[in-house]
C-alpha cells in the first residue's frame, strides 16, 4: 500500500546527489584576484595571454593559485589581498610599457574557491548581488537637452541637404536651440521648400512666420512624440554602450537598468577598484571614414623611409601593418544607424553591412563614385588614439544607404567589427549624480546575518514540528533540508543573482514549504481520528492533501510570477527565489516526504500506531496511535 517502485527511490537518490553537488560551491567562498581584460576595443582578448601574465608574475616570484582565460578575459587567483595587490602593479607595468596608452585594463576582482573538479562540471556558486558581495553602485543622470540638441543640428544638415538636391534657393539656415529656422525671399519658394521638406521630415513641425529682417521663415520644430522617442532611444543606446563596457570589467551579473525617464543605475558587485570602473565607464570612442593615402609618398611614409605627407596622418590596421589616412573626415559614427555581420550575396564570403542615415547615404554616394578603386579606411578613436578597425577597397558607387564591407575577414572577425561600429559612443552625455562603494567587509556581513536568520528559522521551525509530530516531524524535517538544498543547487545552476532580498524569500520559502507538511500530518491524524488504520491513513493522508496544497501553492505562484514580470531589481530577484522555491517544495514536501514515510512504515505490514503525535478523539480517549 505504502511503497515506492526502486525507480522513485533511484529519482530522489539522483536530485539529493546533483542538489549536493550543485550547493557544495556555495560554501568555499570567494579569493582576491587580478583580472586582465582588453583596454581597447580593437583589441581582442585569447587564450595566449595566459603564458605572458604568467611569466610577469613568476619574474616578480608571485605565485598564482591559478591563471585562466575564460573567454573575455585572464584572471589570477592569489590566497590574499596583499599578493593581489602587488600582482596588479606587476601586471600593469609588464603588460603596458606605455602608461598613457595602455592596451589591458588590469583590475582587482574576486573568484571562486571552489576546487577544479567541481568547477569542471559546472558546479559554480551563485552570483552575489552588490549588496551581499560588495562593489560599485553609480547612479548616472543623462543629459537629455543634449540629445535633443545632437537631433536638431542631425536635421539642420538634412534640411540643407535636400534644399540643395531639389534646387530651392533660401537666405539662411539658423538652428535656435531645438528649432530649425529657414528663411526665404517669397511664398512660391517657402511653399515649395515646406513640400518637399515635410514627406521627407517627418518628425518635424512646420509653421510659416516672418523673420525679423522681413523675409519669410518656415519653422521646423521637433514634435512632442519625436522628442520623445529621441529620448528613449538615447537612453537605450546608453544603457547598451554601457553593458558594452562594463563586459570589459569581467563583471558576473552586472544590473544596469533605467530608473526615471532619464537616470541609469549601475552595479557592479565584486568590483574594488572603483576609479578602474569609473574610467571604463566614462570613456568615450568615436568612429570615423576617411580616405588611404596611395600615392608613393605615402607607401614610403608607411615603411618610415619618408616623412608623412602633408594632409595626412599614419595609424595602425588590426594586423599591425602601417596605413597612412587622409584628415579629411568623410563621415562620422552620427551618421552609422547599423552595423550587422552577414555574407556576401555573390561570394558568400563573411561580411559586414552598415546602414547610413539619409546625410551619410548621400554622402557615401559621392565618394564612392569619385574614388573607385581607392581604399577608405574605418577608424575608431578612444581617449584620443585612433585605430583602424578595417580599410576596405571602393569596388563601385554606393547608393541607398547600404554599405557592405567584404574580403580577408573570417565570421569572427565579420561579428567582431560589426560590434566594434556598433558600439560607439554614448548618445547622449552621462554623469554621475551619486556614487556609492560597498566594502566586501560590509558585504560578508550582510551574508553572515542572511545566512543566521535562515538556519535560525530552520532550526525554529525543525524544533517545533519535531515536538509536536515526533517521527512524522523528523521527515518533514529532512523534507524541508531537502527543499532548501534544491533551491540552492537550482539556483546555483541558473546562475542566478543572490540578493537580500532573495535571502528573504528563501526564509519565507522555509515558512511556506512546511505548510505542506503539516497538512498532510493533520490529514493522517484526521483519518486515524476517523477510525481507520495506520497504512491506511497515510495513504490517504498524502492522497487527500494534495489537491489543497496544490492549489495553495499556484494561487501563491500566480503571485510570484506577476513579481517577476512587472517587477525589476530588488522585487524581481525576490520573485526569482520565490517561485523556484514553491516548485522545489511542492516536490520536497509530498514527494521526498512520501518517500521517507514508506521507507520506515511501508514494509511494516501489520502496523497498529504512527509517531505523529498525540491525535485527540471526539469521545476523550487521546490517541494510542502517538506510540512509536
């Protein structure tokens, strides 16, 4: 009656051993650390770092716990702060002769402890928030009068572009902060500017008026949707430049998010260095074309036989080859909406497509058409060093605003360029209006007075019900280690953020997972009060309080999960562990339970009592079934 098949026993067998070794990381803690990621974007991190980072730290007889690459960056695990210390002025000098230009960013952080052969399986601990890791909390207010002003100077060239391409002659073009202001000699000419103006500029409000000089003036003013939308996806832009960057920091789980219409907050938990993070996030990278000088004076020039020509500057491709660039700017990263990898549709060979504005298309078209068969070079400055990130060969005239970029590129290298035109600079001007820093001090705390309020709970919790239920007690006891054992090991394997208020919803999760158990203990104390006999109160114990705690816990899930669509932040992670936490025990509590249950009791075929406490009937005569 109260047995399980071997293959039930098989199953929580397997999930306490995956749950153990998934929750064992947790508890090794975390080592100081260097990690060692690229200070430019055209720079790309490998696995050859690792032999260079290892003789620097040899030579200066500092010994790693280890050093390993691990995709986007090489991290050295040192037993304490003050080795870490020093391996990072080591590192720094050894990996950046020049102090002004530095190629890797070099930066404190913190590491697992966890032995090699459970991170070789995967066993990592969860992510720790900033408030129990400690780190770098910023909140950055972005400037939006500023984007609004880049928007409005954007549409000036439009409007002089398109005046210029349908012949319509005027007397000036003034911008007045987000206002365009064009000024004509006579209605005929104001009208027809106004119709080809207001198809081909849609975002603009035009109204007709009189210029103080006496000349007819057609206004063009942002509409109040348009200035919205610019807002918005200046914001957007920033808060994707700003993940862009801080990916550099080697950052797990970084929360950068909008707060407001016009404020991002971002933390950084396990960061220390604070004024590394504050560079990384305050830089900025341009993105221009220009022409490649190929005349004989420039070929010598790039070899360093000739001085440079006049008009002209050398810059250094991704190869490392010398390519001398003209300083005439044909277009700027304004004018790139796109950059996306793909192929080429006749060769299928890996390339790269960018989409240009309406100024930029028109532009590129010129040139193209004047200097086929030239090279033109992709340029990417940052803190006022410019790289070339690909120097193309103009095949033919280019028009539409598509532009693909081909040949002597692998699908990596196609993808790599593609985010580094993508990147760019911020949209809009960003500063920091508050700054806070969470010492790991500070951050141990918080997990020592999260972690005691649990195991107090728990302990709360396994008195009482071991009290009142005795051996029934003891399996809901174990039920529940068991719950909070899977929550953790499932957590750890969705890398999930840990947070206060995630250790929040594991104690509340401890409170509501014992709910179970204690419905079905009443439930048998029910049915042994009703007369039946002990095999058969259990069944019907677990049988019969399975369908209100299934219902208790979806209409409890139905709340967690709208936490977890409509919240951010704190809230959201607090739902996170909430629902894993239902889930986890809804199978602890009647399935592990059950189990326990039919393991002790089961084979006990004639079997008078249960331990489940003292079980009161309706005529005075207090349960002999309490006896073991």
């Amino acid at each position: 009656m109260n047995r399980y098949p071997w293959w039930k026993y098989a199953m929580l067998v397997v999930a306490f051993v995956i749950g153990l070794l998934y929750t064992l990381p947790n508890f090794f803690g975390e080592a100081p650390a260097v990690q060692v990621s690229s200070g430019k974007v055209t720079l790309k991190i490998d696995s050859s770092l690792v032999p260079r980072v290892e003789k620097a730290l040899a030579d200066a007889q500092l010994q790693p716990d280890f050093v390993q690459f691990d995709g986007n960056s090489v991290r050295a695990r040192f037993g304490d702060t003050d080795t870490q210390i020093r391996a990072k002025d080591v590192l720094s000098k050894a990996l950046n002769p020049d102090a002004n230009d530095p190629s890797y960013i070099v930066a404190l952080n913190l590491v697992s402890r966890s032995p090699a052969w459970l991170t070789s399986m995967r066993a990592l601990p969860m992510y720790l928030g900033l408030d129990l890791r400690g780190g770098v909390y910023f909140l950055m207010q972005v400037d939006m009068k500023a984007a609004l002003t880049k928007r409005a100077e954007a549409l000036t060239g439009d409007i002089r572009s398109l005046l210029r391409e349908k012949n319509i002659r005027h007397t000036g073009i003034v911008r007045d902060g987000n206002v365009v202001r064009v000024t004509f000699r006579d209605a005929a000419t104001l009208n027809a500017a106004q119709a080809a103006l207001a198809p081909a500029l849609p975002d603009l409000q035009w109204d007709q008026g009189t210029a103080g000089s006496g000349d007819l003036q057609l206004t063009g003013s942002l509409k109040p949707q348009a200035a919205i939308a610019v807002q918005q996806a200046a914001l957007k832009q920033n808060i994707t430049t700003l993940h862009n960057r801080v990916n550099e920091l080697g950052v797990a789980e970084p929360v950068i998010q909008q707060q407001g219409a016009d404020r991002v907050v971002v933390q950084l938990p396990g960061v220390q260095d604070t004024a590394k993070a504050k560079d990384i996030i305050g830089r900025t990278a341009t993105l221009e074309v220009r022409l490649v000088d190929d005349s004989t004076e420039a070929a010598a020039a790039a070899i360093g036989s000739a001085p440079v020509p006049f008009g002209t500057e050398r810059y250094v491709e991704r190869g490392g080859a010398p390519l001398i660039v003209k300083r005439q700017v044909i277009l700027t990263g304004e004018n790139l909406t796109d950059a996306q990898a793909g192929f080429d549709g006749q060769t299928q060979e890996p390339a790269v497509h960018l989409t240009l504005d309406a100024k930029g298309a028109r532009v590129f078209r010129d040139i193209t058409r004047e200097n086929i068969g030239k090279r033109m070079a992709i340029l990417l400055f940052e803190k006022g060093k410019g790289e070339v990130v690909t120097a193309p060969v103009i095949r033919s005239e280019i028009g539409g605003g598509r532009v693909q970029i081909s040949g002597r590129m692998t699908t990596q290298e196609a993808n790599d360029t593609a985010l580094l035109l993508r990147a760019g600079s911020l949209a809009a001007p960003m500063e920091i209006v508050e700054e806070r820093t969470i010492g790991p001090s500070l951050g141990a705390e918080n997990i020592t007075k999260g972690f005691d309020s649990v195991m107090y709970g728990f302990a709360a919790i396994a008195v009482f019900m071991c009290c009142y239920y005795l051996l029934f007690g003891v399996f809901s006891t174990l039920a529940l280690a068991f719950n909070l054992l899977l929550l953790v090991a499932i957590l750890s394997m969705l890398q999930a953020t840990l947070t206060l208020p995630g250790m929040a919803a594991i104690a509340l999760t401890l409170g509501m997972a014992i709910d179970a158990n204690v419905l079905i203990n009443e439930r048998v104390r029910e049915e042994l009060r009703s007369g039946a006999s002990a095999q058969a109160a259990i069944q019907a114990g677990y049988e019969r309080a399975w369908g209100t705690i299934l219902d208790s816990n979806v209409t409890t899930l139905i709340a967690g999960v709208a936490l977890l669509a409509f919240g951010s932040g704190p809230v959201r992670g607090f739902a996170v562990v909430h629902c894993l936490g239902i889930l986890t025990s809804m199978f602890s509590a009647v399935v592990f339970s059950r189990g326990l249950v039919n393991l002790w009791y089961g084979r006990k075929k004639k079997l008078k009592s249960v331990s489940i406490g003292q079980v009161w009937r309706p005529g005075g005569d207090a349960g002999k079934s309490a006896q073991a």
